[in-house]
C-alpha cells in the first residue's frame, strides 16, 4: 500500500533554513506529481508547491515562491521541501501527498512540524 | 483563484442530510477535490473531479458542480463524519484550498 513518510521537521531559528524529505513506498513513485501542503496551529490547510513526476514542472505559492524549493529523487522515491528565510508564520505541520491523475491530493503522509522561533 | 465555502461550521445530529457549498471565484471546469481532516490527522481525499467517489470512500458521500459552484452531500450523517472538510481547486496554480467547513454534534 501507498506509505509517504515525512521527516526532517523541527525547532529553528527566524531567518533560518530546513529541508523536509518524504519517503515513499507502495508504488511507482515516478510516476506520479507530488504535493507539499502546511496547516499552521489551529489554522486550515494551505498549498505550497507541486512537482511534475519528473521534476520538468513545480507550481508555487505565492507566499512561498522564492524560499522554497520543492525537488525530487525519483532513484530515491523521496521529494523534498528546502525552506530558506523562515519566518514565524511558517510555523506548520507540513504534508506531502501524492496526486491521483488530475493533481488531486489521493494519498497523505501523516505531516512533520516545524516551529519557527527564537 | 479564491474558495469560500458555506457554511463555515454546522452542527447536526447523526442522520441529517448535510450539504456543503464551496464557490470559485472565476471558473475552475469541473477541477475541485473535497477533503475530510479529524483532529491531528491528515487529510483524506473523498470527492475529485467534482463528481468522483474515492475508493473506498462511503456511498453517502457525493459531490456535484461544475464552472464556480459545487456542492458535497453527505446523504446520511454518521458519529464518524464529525470532521472539518476543504475544498481545493486544481484547475490552475496556486492550488488553493477553501477555509473549510466544521460539522460538529
């Protein structure tokens, strides 16, 4: 069965930077175009960025583009997230997700937090 | 392209025929998901393309619309439907999700 496991969440400084992986697993992870999602503390679910099955296309946020990076390894099964000049209200459990044909959002991992704050 | 959805939150017993709107600001085609998120939990996909039933996702749920106005039914309310549900647009980036909607008891 589809598995995306996010990791690399944590505690970090304004102004500084992290990179979120997710792994997957239970299928052709190639495939398939992924998406990176954030729900800040008590707050609904935001879209940050999607990337084409073989990286050639990534759509973006506003509130994101130029920060973020989403990429991926597909010799690796893994997408990533790599998030420079964080700000307080980054603060969020991120998610990755892969699409169904369509780009709608079929399967989530179960999310990683980051907290941004000094 | 914004979502707003309506109602914001409603409350209603097990049984009750819900429905949920979510309108686009400009025309989206028939390129809406609904979502459903219980508390600390990630989302699960229950309606695509406006229309189509999820795997696995129970009949009662259905979705309709298509261009700037749709709809998620839930055809018979159950203990386990008590969630917030979003919409989200795919038809052009940013794929924006709506506010969402709270059901509760």
């Amino acid at each position: 069965q589809v598995q995306l496991v996010e990791s690399g969440g944590g505690v970090v400084q304004p102004g500084g930077s992290l990179r979120l992986s997710c792994a997957a697993s239970g299928f052709t992870f190639g495939d398939f175009a992924m998406h990176w999602v954030r729900q800040a503390p008590g707050k609904g679910l935001e879209w940050l960025a999607l990337i084409w099955y073989d990286g050639g296309i990534k759509y973006y946020a506003d509130s994101v583009k130029g920060r973020f990076t989403i990429s991926r390894d597909n010799s690796e099964n893994t997408l990533y997230l790599q998030m420079n000049s964080l700000r307080a209200e980054d603060t969020a459990v991120y998610f990755c997700a892969k699409e169904r044909r369509g780009y709608f959002a079929e399967d989530w991992g179960q999310g990683t937090l980051v907290t941004v704050s000094s | 392209i914004q979502l707003t959805q309506s109602p914001s939150f409603l409350s209603a017993s097990v049984g009750d025929r819900v429905t949920i709107t979510c309108r686009a600001s400009q025309g989206i085609t028939s390129s809406l998901a609904w979502y459903q998120q219980k508390p600390g939990k990630a989302p699960k996909l229950l309606i695509y393309a406006a229309s189509n039933l999820q795997s696995g996702v129970p009949s009662r749920f259905s979705g309709s619309g298509y261009g700037t106005e749709f709809t998620l039914t839930i055809s018979s309310l159950q203990p386990e439907d008590f969630a917030t549900y979003y919409c989200q647009q795919l038809n052009n980036s940013p794929f924006t999700f709506g506010p969402g909607t709270r059901v509760d008891i």
